[in-house]
C-alpha cells in the first residue's frame, strides 16, 4: 500500500510531500520532497492508494450563501443573536466544529490566510477530477483532507511549539516522540529533512492519518454530517493510537 502526505501551502516553497510504503514490516519512507509544485503533487496523488491532504478542501456552505447574498444585496441577519453566534456558521465548517470539540480548533478557511492555501487545493481538486482521479471532499475517494496537529493531539504527541525556524528543539522532540511511539515507521535517509523542516514531517504526519483513513481508523461523517461533509469537507482524526496503523501479519 502506498500512502500520500501533502503539507499544502499557498505557494511551492513552503509545501512539502511524503510518499509511504506500507508493507507486514511497517512503513517506510519512500521519497520527501520540499518546494513541491502542482505537477509533483498530482502525480504523487495519482499513484497513491490514499493522500492526506493537509489543507481544507471548501468553504462553509453558510459562508457560499451569505457572499452570493451579499452580492445580490439581500444579506439578512438573524435577529435575537449576537454577532459573533451567528458569524460562527459563516466561519467554521461542520468538520472544523467537531475537530474543534475533539481536538482543537482549526483555521477557518473563510477568515484566515488559509484560504489562499484552499484556493490552490480548489485547483488542485479540479486537475485530478479532469485527469480522472475520484475526487469527494467527504474523504471516500483518493484524497482525505487532514490536519496533523490535531492529530498529534490525538495520538498523545507533541502538536504546539515545533513550527518554523525558532523552533527546531521542539520539532527534533516530535521527531524522537514519533520515532518512540512508531518505532515500526522507517524515516530512513528522510530523517534529517523532518528534523529541519517542519513542513517535511507534517507530510508524514499527513501521510500517517492518510493510512488511519484507509483502514476505517479515522472520524468519518455521521449521516447527517454527510451533505456537508461532500461540500466543505471533512477533517478525518485518528480515533485509536498510533500502533493501530502498522500492517498485521
């Protein structure tokens, strides 16, 4: 089985990618790459059993209606509750509200910088669905959508302090944690790179929640949640440790 891990940004220099062989040893770091540009990821995601993405893949359905509203000038505000109740709908998905009770909040993908990253995911979508790749926010087909903090968060690691240059300590320590709790999990000549590059081990990391995904091991939309989930998007968090995810004999 080989599973994809795309730490998406807004642009390639900040974007990296994580090919996974998963075999009855464990796992295995095929290739890393950072600096990934459009072209890389699709043909990664094209080959791949299962790709985490981290990035959200839509926008609240609320927040669609109430911008076509506004640009038809008939925005209507719910009376009797406060503004930050009801903007809360406009800014967090469904997804982005259950991650936010079960682990912690994410991004809101319509009032944060994340949203420039989304619209280059949009595109991204857009090419795999041209090229044939089943492509369902909801996380049925090839792509899931994933955040790795949150999912650090679940699995027991450390998921605060290891982002950018001025926090190499932490990111080396989320290193050894992985590494102690995943000693199945082979970095290989990889290792280094995670070490220095935050966006290199988040690709991991997504490529981790990609497996926990494929094998039923990661939250899925309730029924209700479903509809929602096939537009905005849903965020699948690991819902057993770590050690579920090595392959059994």
């Amino acid at each position: 089985m080989l599973t994809i891990g795309v730490d998406l940004a807004a642009e390639a220099d900040r974007t990296a990618v994580a090919w996974l062989d998963w075999s009855a040893n464990g796992a295995r770091v095929r290739d890393l790459r950072i600096q990934a540009d459009d072209d890389l990821i699709v043909e990664a995601i094209k080959i791949a059993d299962k790709a985490g993405i981290d990035c959200p893949l839509g926008w609240p359905d609320k927040f669609i209606d109430f911008i076509a509203a506004h640009r038809a000038g008939h925005v209507e505000v719910p009376s009797g509750i406060a503004g930050i109740n009801w903007r809360r709908e406009l800014v967090l998905r469904v997804t982005d509200q259950v991650t936010w009770e079960l682990a912690r909040r994410p991004l809101s993908v319509s009032a944060d910088y994340i949203g420039h990253t989304a619209m280059r995911c949009a595109a991204l979508l857009a090419e795999l669905a041209r090229q044939g790749q089943p492509v369902d926010r909801s996380g049925t087909g090839v792509v899931v959508e994933v955040y790795p903090a949150a999912s650090l968060k679940c699995w027991g690691l450390p998921h605060k302090g290891y982002k950018r240059s001025a926090n190499r300590g932490g990111l080396a320590q989320l290193v050894d944690e992985l590494q102690e709790a995943a000693p199945w999990l082979d970095l290989g000549v990889h290792e280094q790179t995670c070490r220095t590059s935050d966006d290199a081990a988040d690709a991991v990391i997504s490529a981790l929640i990609a497996r926990a995904a494929s094998q039923g091991l990661a939250t899925a939309p309730a029924p209700h949640q479903a509809h929602s989930a096939r537009s905005e998007g849903w965020i699948a968090l690991p819902t057993g440790p770590l050690s579920e995810l090595r392959p059994t004999d």
